[in-house]
C-alpha cells in the first residue's frame, strides 16, 4: 500500500488526453482538407496550363483572380496551421502550440474587420470592389477558363449579368463583346448566361447565341431576354434578405475559432504546469 502510495503521484498529469486528442482530431482533418485544396489547385493549374499554354501571374490582381493559385495558397495555409496544431498537441510542443493558436487569432481578427466593413459599410465595400476589381474579371473572362466558370455560375445562380452598377453593358469592356470585336456573333452580346431563358427551341441544348446583341437594347428591351442587374448589388441585396441566417453562420464558425484558441491555450497551459512539475 506504501508503495502504491508513492507511485501514484509520479504519474499524475496536469495534461487532459481529452483536450490534447481533440485538438489533434480537427487539426488532422483540417490538414488532409488543406491538401485537398492544394491536390485541386495544382490539378486545375496545371490543366490550365496544358489548354492555354500561358498562365498571368504579374500582378496581385492576377494571382487574386487565378482560382487555381487561390485553392492552392489557401490549401497551403490550412495545411500548414493545422499540420503546427497537429504535431503541437500530439507531440506537447508549446512553440507549436503557440503557433497555432496565433494563427488562429489572426484569422479570427480579419473575419471580424471584413464582416464589420461589411456590414457597417456596405455600400462603400461595394463601391470598391467595383473600382478594383469589376474591369479585370470582365476581361479575363475569356482568358481564365475557371474563372469564366465561376462568373458563368454565379449570373446564372443570382440572375444577374455584369458586376457593377453599369448591369448587363460591362460587358462592353471585354473583347469578345465588345462593340468593336470582330466575332459577328459576340459582338455587342453577352454571355449566355446573362440569358433569361439559356435554351433552344427543343430545349436539349445551351443557346450560346441568346445574348447577342444585347448591349444595343435599352434596359426596358434587353430586360425581356436578358438579366439587366449587377451581380454586385444582386448579391448584396441577396445578404441583406438572408442576413440573419449569415449572421448565424458566421456566429458559429467565430465561436467554433475561440473554442479551439480556448483549448489550444488550455493544453499550452497544461503542458508548462507539466514541464514546472518535472523541473520540481
């Protein structure tokens, strides 16, 4: 029984296995997600790359509008933050530990700055994303086959042509529709997902050809073959009648980022009560 006695404390531990396994539980499934991100964004890179043969990477603007380069920056992050939280518990490093609790710290404070500018601030978040961003995606609609898809998706999803303020006419800014594009059948048109109805008379095939010569029409006229608004006030507006569902949303994933910095630290603190004992 003596003996017993003096075992027993030599194997307490301030560490909880509970904490310390449930952080390397989401960590491990956030770093095989970030490597799913990262597998998808060189795939599609690359497949880009074979079919163009000439990937723009000259400016910020290009790297923020290039999808694949995106998954692919975002996957590494991922990877690399939760593969810190992973070997952190698992291993009881606090530097790690410390890391990724930092980490975490920092995105959580930038979710909060864009979600207030966002909604404090509506209209001027709207304003400049349009000065900065609406004449490039016009322009690289062509160019970035991804890209071209998302912008496809997104007209067809929210019912609405162009991003600005300007409607279904910024598609005077590209090439390809431009008023002056020697394609007879895209000039001074718009995507067929611009189009109200995007079928042909049978209605087993995409009429490619329903935007064309939309840009001639006055909104009145092109309103009856075409969606007239800005995706950008489209999609505001679509936030703003979902607001308390975005809200409850975004709640949670805030709360879910504190209650995993609350555990990181917890184990942190756990781990140096640890190591003042073993000193002791």
């Amino acid at each position: 029984m003596m003996h017993s006695r003096r075992r027993a404390p030599n194997n307490f531990t301030y560490i909880s296995p509970c904490v310390k396994y449930m952080i390397f539980l989401l960590n491990f499934i956030f770093w095989l997600f970030g490597g799913l991100l990262i597998g998808i964004g060189l795939y599609a890179f690359l497949d880009k790359w074979e079919s163009t043969g000439l990937v723009k990477v000259e400016t910020v603007y290009d790297v923020i509008l290039n999808i694949s380069l995106v998954l692919v920056i975002t996957g590494a992050v991922v990877f690399i933050v939760s593969f810190a939280g992973c070997v952190g518990a698992l291993r009881e490093n606090t530097c790690l530990l410390k890391f990724y609790s930092l980490c975490l710290l920092i995105f959580f404070l930038l979710e909060m700055v864009i979600a207030i500018m966002g909604f404090v601030f509506p209209h001027t978040m709207q304003s400049t994303f349009e000065e900065s961003f609406t004449d490039k995606i016009i322009q690289s609609y062509r160019e970035d086959p991804d890209l071209q898809n998302l912008i496809d998706f997104v007209q067809m999803e929210f019912q609405c042509c162009g991003l600005s303020s300007d409607g279904y006419t910024d598609w005077s800014n590209n090439d390809y529709f431009n008023c002056s594009s020697p394609s007879v059948s895209e000039r001074c048109g718009v995507p067929f997902s611009c189009c109200i109805n995007t079928s042909t008379i049978t209605g087993n095939l995409i009429n490619i050809m329903c935007g064309y010569k939309a840009q001639e029409l006055t909104v009145a006229e092109a309103s009856k073959k075409v969606w007239t608004s800005g995706c950008i006030e489209v999609v505001r507006l679509w936030a703003e009648r979902n607001l308390y569902t975005i809200a409850g949303v975004a709640l949670g994933i805030a709360l879910s980022q504190l209650l995993v910095i609350n555990l990181a630290k917890t184990l942190e603190g756990q781990i140096e009560l640890q190591k003042s004992r073993w000193n002791s």
